[in-house]
C-alpha cells in the first residue's frame, strides 16, 4: 500500500506542477524530471495489478484495497478522457477508451475479492436508500429531453450501468432470480441513458432556421420575428 501511495502523490505532484501557473519558475528539466516519474509511477502501479490480477495470487485486503484505489481513480480519469474525445472528435477517444476497459476489468476484479461484512448493515434500509438514489438520478437524466448535460450522463450511467450488469450476473450465479431481474433492468435503464448521452455528445443539435423562431412585440402586439436566413 505504501507503494501504491508513493505512485498517486507522484501523479498529484506531478500535474500540479505542470498545470500551476505560479510554478513558471520551476526549471523545465524538473518539469520533465516530473513529466516521467508520472509516466513510471503510473506504468508500475498498471503492471503490478495487473499482473496479480492476472496470476490471481493476492487477495488480501491490503492489496484489494490499493486495486480498488487505483484503478477506480484511473478508470474514472480515462472515462473522462474518452468522453470528452468523443466530444472533441478526436481519435484518442479509442485507446482512451481502451484504458477505460482495461482499468474498468482490474476494478472489477479488485471489488470481487473485497470482503465487507454486510451484515453489520441493514439490509432493508441499504437497499432503500440505494434503490432511491438510482430512481432519482434515472428520472432526472429521463426527464432531460434537451439533452443539457449529456457529459454527466454518460460519466455517471456508464459506471452504474457495468456495476448492475456485473450485480446481475453474480445474482445469476447464485440463482437469486428476482435480484437478477432486477439488476439486470437497472444495467438495461442506466446502459439505455449512457448511449443516449453518447450520441448527444458526438452529435450534438444545431438550431435551424425553424429553431429560431421567437415571439416579438410588433406594433404593441404579439408576432413572429426569425432570427436566420431561409
């Protein structure tokens, strides 16, 4: 763990040294020297769990929680990344998307061998508040026709999506039918809701000329004013 820390303030250190405009005065070699101790930090922390991953020969729950630490921080940063490529156009949205995927799997991996004792909780109340919050957030983006926030959509139902399928396939595995009835709608409304903010990010809706027709004041009453050209 304490490696896997080493590796996380090197990359925070590292951008803020580069993306703070009152470190102009750092020399540009140390901005290097910075630049690639990033680059190395985050190459060992990918190769060490993945790895183990791989090899499936540490489950202990300091290194399931370095796994789930890191790769959920990089899988959420490459998310971003890939979303805001398809937004630009620009071809990194394909081995960012890579990255998203393969940092997803390792998260994946590291949430299937974390061992929480849930029943200190209670499960009612836990499936409640959880069912809850998904209801809320779904309606809000349901209840988007505009398609205003397409970004946060895919961010936040993309994640939801991939967990509620995975939910569904281990209900599945233990034969607990409602619950993999129910994950599976929940993957189906949430995948639904991330490919809908994809599409309103990679084409996004232009105004035309029938768009932009506002109502006036015309000679004190109400008409028509077009604002464009036919």
């Amino acid at each position: 763990m304490k490696r896997i820390a080493l590796v996380l303030a090197l990359l925070v250190a590292s951008q803020r040294a580069d993306a703070c405009p009152d470190a102009a005065w750092i020399p540009d070699e140390v901005g290097y020297g910075l630049g690639l101790a990033m680059l190395g930090g985050y190459g060992y922390g990918t190769l060490y769990f993945a790895g183990h991953d791989l090899a499936n020969d540490r489950d202990d729950q300091e290194y399931v929680g370095g796994d789930i630490a890191f790769n959920g921080l990089f899988t959420a940063i490459w998310a971003t990344g890939t979303v805001a490529s398809i937004e630009d156009h620009s071809a990194w949205a394909l081995p960012f998307a890579g990255l998203t995927v393969a940092h997803g799997a390792m998260l994946v991996h590291g949430l299937e061998h974390a061992n929480v004792d849930w029943s200190r909780y209670h499960g009612s109340a836990v499936t409640w508040t959880a069912g809850s919050a998904y209801a809320l957030q779904a309606l809000v983006f349901l209840a988007d026709d505009d398609h205003e926030h397409p970004i946060v959509e895919t961010a936040i139902n993309a994640p939801l999506a991939a967990g509620a399928a995975f939910l569904a396939y281990r209900a599945h595995e233990t034969n607990d039918g409602g619950h993999a009835l129910l994950y599976t709608a929940a993957a189906g409304i949430s995948g639904a809701l991330a490919v809908r903010g994809i599409v309103a990010i990679a084409h996004p809706h232009h105004a035309t000329p029938l768009d932009s027709l506002t109502p006036t004041l015309v000679d004190g009453g109400v008409g028509l004013a077009t604002a464009g050209s036919f």
